[in-house]
C-alpha cells in the first residue's frame, strides 16, 4: 500500500489543475492503492489533514488556493519524490487497462 499523500500528489500531477480535498479524496479512494477509507468514516478529512501537513525535506508538498482547493507547491520538486514517481507509474498502470 502507498501513502494516501503519494497518491494524491501523482493525482494532481496527472491533472494538472487545482482540486479540492474531497475530489482529491475521491480518486485517491478509487485508485486502491492506499489504504484511505479502510478504517476511519471520513477519507475527505483525512486526506485534507494530509494535504496541510505533508512536508518532503522540509518543504511543504502541497499548497492551499482557499475554498478547499489544493495543488502543489512545486510541481517539478514533487515529480522527483521516489514515492510519488511509484504512485504515477501504478496510477497510469491502472488506467491503461
């Protein structure tokens, strides 16, 4: 299982435009690949706990527009996280088949 911030980091690098949390929430909870929704009632709240939070080398991976809506705050830094390059290649594996 992948981290649910992996996740929605190569989501929005993917996309390529602002999301807010809960549609976020909702691919990374079609993808099956982490295990977001497994226990807790509300994957909404969780992943947009996840976005607030997440640093990678002391660096904020997401940014919040307001009104819920997050995007990264440096894209070609977060493409280069291992863990996010994983998550892209089992993301586009997923939807070629």
């Amino acid at each position: 299982m992948l981290s649910a911030w992996s996740v929605a980091a190569a989501i929005l690098l993917r996309e390529n435009h602002k999301m807010t949390y809960i549609d976020i929430a909702d691919k990374v909870l079609k993808s099956g690949l982490t295990r977001l929704g497994k226990k807790g009632k509300t994957p909404e709240r969780s992943i947009n706990n996840v976005m607030t939070t997440t640093q990678y080398n002391g660096r904020r991976v997401f940014k919040s527009l307001g009104n819920g809506e997050y995007y990264l705050n440096d894209p070609s830094i977060v493409r280069a996280i291992p863990k996010v390059q994983q998550a892209l290649l089992l993301l586009n594996a997923c939807a070629s088949h």
